[in-house]
C-alpha cells in the first residue's frame, strides 16, 4: 500500500471537517483562511488570539465555533474591574454545614470567548494560565479539573490601547494561533449588507459535529506522520529564528511542538495522513509571530514570513 496514499478514515474525518467550516463560512463571510485556521487550531486543542479591530467579526467566529462543534460556551466581557474570581469561581461558607462550597466560574465550559482580554489587569488575565496550559484551575489549595475539551477563544483590540495591559509574552505564548480577521472585500461585504442579521443565523446553526467525535478529530490528527525530512525542516525555522539579527527572542521548542500539532490538524483537513512542508508554511504566521520578541522597530508578522523565505525547505 502507497503510504502517501489518502487513508480512509482521514478522508471521512475532511469531510466532516469540511461541512463544519462550510457553516461557519455561511455567517463569517469571506474569511476561509481564517475559519480554516481556526478549525485547525481547535482539531488540535490549542487556544485562539483574535486581533483586531471592533466588528469585523471577532464574537461571531466564536458563537459559530462554538454552535459548530456543539460546546458548551460561555463569554466573559473582560473590564478592569474584573477579578480573578469572577473567572474561575469563588468558595462560598456555608453556615448550614460549617463548611466551604466552591462554586464554579464561567471558565467552567468547553469553550470560553475571553471578550477583549486586555482590558483587564494583569493578576485576572493570568487566572487563566494554568487552565490553559494545564485544563485545571486551583483555588484555596485545592485542584479542579476542567470540563474536557476546553478552548479560550480571546479577542483584543490592537489599536485603542488607552486603559489596557498587554498579554505579557508567558500569556501570549498559551495561545497556539493568533489570528486577524481584517475588513471583508467588497463582494462579501455586500452579501453581509443585504443577508440576514448574523444573530439569527447564528441562532439556527446546527452542530456538525460533537465534543466526542472533536476528541477522536484530535487524535485522529496527532497520529499523522512527520517524515524526519519535515522534522529537520521544521528544527531549520526555529534555529534560524534563534540567530536571526532582527529577533531578541527566537522560537521555543514549545513553539514548533505547537506548529506540528498545528500542521497535523492542517493535513487531516486535507484528508492525508502525512505532513507536507506546505501545511508547516500555511501556519507559520498564526502559530508563530505572536511568539517571536523582534528587536526594535521590526513587526514580528513580518520578521515571521521573511524566516518562511530565507530558510529552505530541501
């Protein structure tokens, strides 16, 4: 049997794939790319950035993920009152009992929309680095699982920063794809314009899939293979960002473990078992400008693409 042959199961897992990102394109008009790496990122159970500006379509990506994959969803509108424990939940004395109950926050579903995360201050945006780094939360010493599977989708403004803190960097590297949405072209502009408001199609979206079959999705997935070939090429990206004279702080290996789970996902979309360097290019970006601390005056998107053009694949 050709081993680069499509396997059978992968291809009915694209199908599924594909139906579930056709919905999603039905109401975030005109951003495939984006609802593609986003679906990505979700087959492989990492966590979503939105960046940009107010209504281009930030909440509606994440109600659509959400009512696609059918997972429980909860939003937290993040403002600088905000405190730690109005995510996670607060222990409650019970006099009844003599005792203290927990009683869970909202970080406590599938998939959390963390609503312009920056607006918040430091001590509550790091509330949520051990949920997404470890899919727990702990409180008064004790250890609370969280619900499985568990996705923050966060958005931020880039441009009105009056009244923010920036994700430090320890918090923007728990995000596997960082994503801009941007303006629509005019045709699906258009479409928007004169179609139906997108609360009511949202409303009458219907799951394509579930968390059950996302759990096997994602298994499916990190089974693909990697050719050492790809390996070398990937460990070639992360060197060269390393000694890159524009970059005071390359790519961990965090950073390329997340690329290839990435790319596995990307490749399981196409319906093949096996990673292509092109899967490794098509995320690059999302997966790693957000880690990148360029030197002064650099864009870390742009410092991103020029490492895709000076390194080789071979």
């Amino acid at each position: 049997m050709d081993p680069n042959a499509p396997h059978p199961s992968h291809q009915l897992d694209s199908e599924a794939l594909r139906a579930a990102m056709a919905q999603i394109n039905g109401v975030l008009l005109g951003k495939p790319q984006q609802v593609r790496l986003a679906v990505a990122g979700i087959v492989a159970g990492g966590h979503l950035l939105i960046e940009d500006v107010p209504g281009v379509g930030k909440t509606t990506l994440a109600h659509a993920l959400a009512a696609t994959f059918d997972l429980a969803f909860q939003r937290i509108q993040f403002t600088s009152d905000l405190l730690p424990s109005d995510i996670i939940g607060v222990s409650v004395y019970e006099r009844e009992t003599g005792e203290f109950r927990f009683h869970p926050g909202p970080i406590f579903t599938q998939l959390l929309l963390a609503d312009e995360i920056n607006r918040a201050t430091p001590k509550t945006q790091s509330a949520l680095l051990e949920a997404m780094a470890e899919g727990q939360v702990t409180i008064d010493g004790r250890t609370h699982p969280l619900t499985k599977p568990f996705f923050v989708v966060a958005t931020q403004n880039p441009l009105d920063l009056a009244g923010t803190f920036p994700l430090p960097d320890s918090q923007l590297d728990r995000f596997m794809l960082r994503l801009s949405l941007d303006y629509p072209d005019a045709k699906a502009e258009r479409a928007l314009l004169a179609g139906e408001d997108r609360r009511d199609l949202l409303a009458r979206l219907s799951p394509q899939l579930d968390a059950a079959c996302l759990t096997r999705l994602h298994a499916a997935s990190q089974s693909i293979t990697a050719s050492p070939a790809l390996l070398d090429y990937l460990q070639r990206l992360l060197a060269a960002s390393r000694r890159h004279p524009d970059i005071r702080v390359g790519l961990s290996p965090r950073a390329g473990l997340a690329l290839l789970s990435g790319a596995r996902a990307w490749a399981l979309l196409d319906g093949r078992g096996f990673v292509i360097p092109e899967d490794l290019q098509a995320l690059f970006v999302s997966v790693t400008a957000h880690r990148i601390v360029p030197g002064k005056g650099n864009s870390r998107e742009n410092l991103a693409r020029a490492l895709l053009d000076e390194v080789a694949v071979e």
